[in-house]
C-alpha cells in the first residue's frame, strides 16, 4: 500500500494529506510513458545502429556465405577456361594440322555478347561487382565450349575422311625408283639446262628411258591433260582433293583422260622428253592450295628412313635441272 504523503500548512499550522487530483495522475503517468517511450526509441535506435538484430545477423551470415560461394564458383569458373584454352590450343595446333583444317580465328574464340544492358539486372547491390564479373565469365565459358564442340564435330568428321584424305595426298614416288639413282634434280634454284642460268626449279627432276612407266602418287580425278611443244611439254595434272595437286611433265605418252579417277599406283602415262627438256626424264611437282612445295617431302610411302634421309641430301645438291 503507498505510503501517503503530508505537507505543513501555513496557514492552518498543521500537517495535512497531500490529496492528488485525477487529472494530475494522468498527466504524470502520461509524462512518465512519454519519457519512458523517447528513451526506449532512443536505446532501440542505438542499439539497432552500433548492433545486429538476430535476423540481420542471420541475415549477414548468408549473404557471407553467398559471396563466399560466388568467389569459389568464379574461382572454379577459372580452371574450367584455363582447361578449355588447352583444349583450344590441342584443336588448332594438333588436331587441325593433322587433318590439315584451318585453325578457328580467335576473334571468332573470343567474341563477346551484344547489349549494354545484358547485366543491368545484376547492378546497384553491394556485391554486384563479383555477381556481373562471374556471369560474364559463364557467358564467355558457354560460349566457347559451344564453339569448341562444334569444331570437334568438324574434327569428327575429318577423322572419319582420313582414310580417304591420306589415300589422296601424294605419298609415292612418280616412278619407281627403288635404287634412288633416278633422281636427277631436286626442287630449288638450279641452272638451266639451256638458258644456263640460275632460275628457280618448282619441281623434281627423275631420270629415266623413254616408255618408263609414271605412277599417279595419289587418288584424285585428272583435271588437265595437254600436248605441247614447250615448257612441261605433254603433261598432266592431277587434282587429289584437299587442296593437293600433282604435275607430271615432259611425258611422250598419257594414258588417262580428262574427268577420270585414278588410284594411287595407277599407271597415267610415259616417260618422254617433250617441250623444254633436254633428255628423256619426268618432271614432277606438288602444289598445295596453287602454292608448289618441295615434292620431297611427300615420298613417306615407298621409302625407308634411311633412302629418305639419302634422298633429302641429293636432292638438295646444286645442280643443273633438265628443263
């Protein structure tokens, strides 16, 4: 029970009740909450400032944890792309010179996705940075792993041709020589057998008699036949698919025609020494995209490594050409 509260009156020289009227009592007690409730939103403002609520803190863990998770899927995003750049680099420097495919342009590789706002979405968070850095790197990964699929079903396919595109690519001597005593002239600057200057010799020289077989030294269709009194004389040209044709000049017979197939091993004409040819001989080139290359390097077929190695040192002798 409260204890009640007294007060001396001057007047009547005695202590009296202190009597407190209903009106006051409301007026303290709405002072007090009042007061108590401006503390308690200052207190709650503080404490909400300098600390966490549990749901924040909670909240604060997960989005830690999301972060973390991001940084070790970017991170995982990372190997993936290092992994398919050496797949890339197997493609264009293995794979696609054995089957002889043009390696795929980088700025196809590396080409990016159009749009501005492709990521707008992801912007204006605390953590967007990180969030549009991995969606990039995912964009670009799905990207050239779609690229690099479709050139490995190119590759597919090439593999499955091989058999037909080494069956077709020179790969034997144009006569038989199994002594090696008919090569007379290799491919490089030689002098002239007439003009006695130094000129260039696209081809290689094989002596042999007149009437001497002459062997298509790959599969392909005979795509020129002509007689002529000058030059490569009567000749022939094979094209071998893939970009490889065959020359064979200075012939005194053919023996195939325009349009026909022929099969490596296949006997396409004779021995001779029509147009600028000063003794009988056959005159043999390869030609890889219109460029001539060194026909040497395709006689793997019929030659040990040893008559190779013989056969590289004779024809890279200084020596005068029979045409």
């Amino acid at each position: 029970m409260p204890k009640a509260k007294y007060y001396f009156n001057t007047h009547s020289l005695k202590y009296e009740k202190v009597v407190t009227s209903w009106r006051k009592r409301i007026l303290r007690i709405l002072g007090f909450v009042t007061t108590a409730t401006v503390f308690s939103v200052v207190i709650v403002y503080i404490a909400y400032s300098l600390f966490d609520s549990p749901k924040e803190k909670q909240l604060k863990r997960e989005i830690s944890e999301l972060t973390l998770q991001y940084e070790i899927l970017q991170q995982r995003v990372d190997q993936a792309y290092y992994v398919l750049k050496d797949l890339q680099a197997r493609d264009d420097n293995i794979y696609r010179v054995v089957f002889e495919a043009e390696p795929i342009p980088s700025s196809v590789r590396e080409a990016g996705f159009g749009g501005i706002d492709r990521y707008k979405s992801l912007e204006g968070y605390e953590n967007s940075e990180l969030l549009v850095s991995t969606t990039k790197k995912l964009d670009q990964l799905t990207k050239q792993m779609y690229i690099q699929s479709k050139s490995f079903d190119e590759i597919i396919k090439l593999a499955k041709s091989k058999s037909e595109m080494l069956a077709s690519i020179p790969a034997i001597q144009p006569i038989s020589n199994n002594d090696l005593k008919r090569m007379a002239s290799g491919f490089g600057y030689r002098i002239h057998p007439i003009y006695k200057t130094t000129k260039m010799h696209y081809g290689m020289d094989f002596t042999a008699p007149t009437g001497t077989d002459i062997y298509a030294s790959g599969n392909g269709t005979v795509s020129k036949v002509e007689y002529s009194k000058r030059g490569l004389g009567t000749h022939v040209i094979i094209d071998h698919g893939y970009g490889y044709q065959t020359i064979y000049g200075h012939m005194s017979k053919i023996l195939i025609r325009r349009g026909q197939k022929v099969k490596r091993g296949d006997v396409i004409g004779k021995v001779g020494s029509t147009g600028t040819s000063t003794a009988p001989h056959l005159h043999y080139e390869v030609a890889k995209q219109g460029k001539k290359i060194n026909p040497i390097n395709f006689f793997y077929n019929d030659l040990s490594p040893e008559e190779y190695e013989t056969m590289i040192e004779m024809s890279s002798r200084s020596n005068q050409s029979f045409d």
